[in-house]
C-alpha cells in the first residue's frame, strides 16, 4: 500500500513554503524600493508625483488621489492657472506638499524649466503621469496641417518632451515610473477622430517600446487606455452620443476620471511592474508551476520577475524533487 501520509505532509508544507518564499523575497523589494525612492517627512515616506495635464479630468483627478495616498504632487497645466492653483492649495489642506507649475508640453525648453521647478522645490520626481492632451473630431479631409501638427505636438511630442525631461534625475538613482494616458481609440480607432487615434496610438507603442528600454535601470513604464470617460474633452458630444456610447460598454456608463486615475495609481506603485499579473498566478498555483512561471520568465526576458520569484522557484524546485524521489522510492519498495 503506498503510504499518502509523506505526500500530504509535503504538499500541505511544501506550498505555503513557496509563497512565504515569493512573498518575502517581493516584500522585501517594495521595501527596499519605497527607502530608496522615498524622503522622510514626520518620520513616514514620502514620494513626489509630476502630473502633466493636472488642472482638469484625469490629471486632476489623479493629483487628488495621489495626495489622499500621502505623495507630494506637482500639478502640471498649460493654460488653466486658477485651476491649477486651487487644486494645488486643496491638496496642501491634506497635509502634503503640492506645487502648480505651468508648461507648454509641446515646447521641450518649457517643459525642462518646469521638471527643474519639481526638482527644486521636492528636491526628487519617483512618478511622472502624462495626463496633458487635446482633441479633435472632424472628418480627416478637413483637418488643416495646423491642427494635425498641433494634436501631435501636444499628445506625442509632448509626452516625449516630458519622459526625457525626468530621465536623468530618474535614471542617477535607478528608481523611477513613468505612467503615459493614452486612450482605447489609441488601439481601435474613431470614426472622425483619425487623428486623435493616431496620436493616441503612438502614445502607447511609444510606452512599450521605452519600458523596453528603461526596465534594466528599475524605471517602470506604464500606458493607461481608458475608454470614454466624462471629462471637458468630451464636452463636445450631444447626450444622444454619450448614451449610445454608454450602451456598448459593458458596464452600460461612461467612465469616470476618477476611475481613470485609479488605474494610474496602481501602475505608479513601488510593486506593480512589467507582467505584474504573473505575481498573483505565481503565488497561487502549486510550486511546480512556479518553477515552469520563472523558466517562462526566464525565456521571454522577465529578468526582474523572474530573479522577484527566484526564492518561490527553488523551493518549488525543492518540493518536486522530494516528490519524485519520494515516487523512485515507493516503486522501488513495490518492485522488491
């Protein structure tokens, strides 16, 4: 009679054993990330967030998020002054620094001066979000080379400018995340908004391909692509459209600013990183498949992810040797 009892000693064991490996190994990450990327304010960690687009919708719903998380918040605008410095001083009546300054995105010398403010004033820049964007809908036979020069100039030029702008800063102290606004028409396109899409779209090829670039550094990059969200932008569009719109989401609503700037405060966290999905599935399923989770890895180039489960993998590894001994054994007691 095979004996289960080893078997399930080492299965009831063996897993948990995995995970609390997983799991020290990334708290220790986030621990070490949020010491290195943050300064001490009241004897807690403070971190400092450069919102571009910051005086409206998503921009400014994310500066009040962020600042109800404790960060230090740089709202970023271009024309809109009195919003901005309002915002500013609701987010100081929370208890956390918070500066207004202004910048043309499309223009790279504006935008240098205003990441020179940021730094000057917090001293340090851990998240930028690139909320700044306009729009346009129009029939692309009508658009003049003004405004298609002008949408891209704003919506990719500008989110070029800004990247480059905190790289150095970001890239001496190897810590860093960078968090682009695209859109869903960046991915399936607008009828009459041909030029917005492209624009969108290249926002989000431009996020892949710089995540690409700057992972070895530990700069995370990140593209928020929310669908039509109640903002001034959609202003424009008759209520007839916004519920037609409505009815083919599946929640059957339009989407809110604050929910977009959910999503970019959970891209913006010392934990989240490329594929952070596979975490989750690592720390659930058996140890077998956390060891084939970090060959994958491993093989696909997820060098951080994988060396971040490296501890669940070897006691993975571990845990299916013993097992499969433990099998050569029972079958060699068989066959004698």
């Amino acid at each position: 009679m095979i004996p289960l009892a080893p078997i399930f000693f080492l299965i009831v064991f063996g897993v948990p054993f995995s995970r609390r490996g997983y799991q020290g190994r990334r708290a220790a990450l986030v621990e070490r990330a949020s010491a290195r990327a943050g300064m001490r304010i009241g004897g807690i960690f403070v971190k400092y967030a450069l919102i571009t687009g910051g005086s409206r919708g998503i921009g400014a719903a994310a500066a009040r998020l962020f600042a109800q998380r404790g960060w230090g918040v740089a709202v970023g605008y271009c024309r809109s002054e009195a919003q901005a410095q309002s915002l500013a001083e609701e987010i100081r009546l929370l208890g956390v620094p918070a500066i207004a300054v202004p910048a043309d995105v499309a223009d790279r010398v504006q935008v240098e001066r205003m990441v020179d403010n940021v730094l000057e004033k917090f001293c340090q820049l851990d998240i930028l979000v690139c909320a700044a964007g306009i729009s346009h809908v129009g029939l692309i036979s009508q658009i003049d080379e003004d405004e298609w020069r002008r949408l891209f100039a704003v919506n990719v030029d500008g989110v070029h400018h800004c990247c480059q702008a905190v790289l150095p800063h970001m890239l001496g102290r190897k810590t860093g995340s960078i968090v682009t606004v695209s859109s869903m028409w960046g991915q399936v396109g607008a009828s009459c908004e041909a030029a917005y899409s492209a624009t969108k779209g290249a926002v989000i090829a431009y996020t892949k391909a710089l995540a690409k670039e700057l992972g070895p550094s530990h700069i995370r990059v990140n593209c928020v692509a929310p669908g039509v969200i109640d903002t001034e932008m959609n202003a424009q569009l008759t209520p007839e459209d916004l519920a037609a719109l409505a009815d083919e989401t599946p929640l059957g609503r339009i989407g809110t600013a604050a929910e977009a700037a959910a999503e970019a405060q959970i891209l913006a966290h010392p934990a989240r990183d490329t594929g952070s999905i596979w975490y989750k599935i690592f720390s659930f399923l058996l140890p077998i498949l956390g060891l084939i989770g970090a060959v994958l890895f491993r093989k696909h180039n997820y060098i951080r992810n994988y060396k971040a489960c490296k501890s669940g993998a070897i006691a993975g590894f571990i845990f299916l040797a013993v097992i499969l001994l433990l099998l050569v054994v029972l079958i060699i007691l068989a066959v004698v």
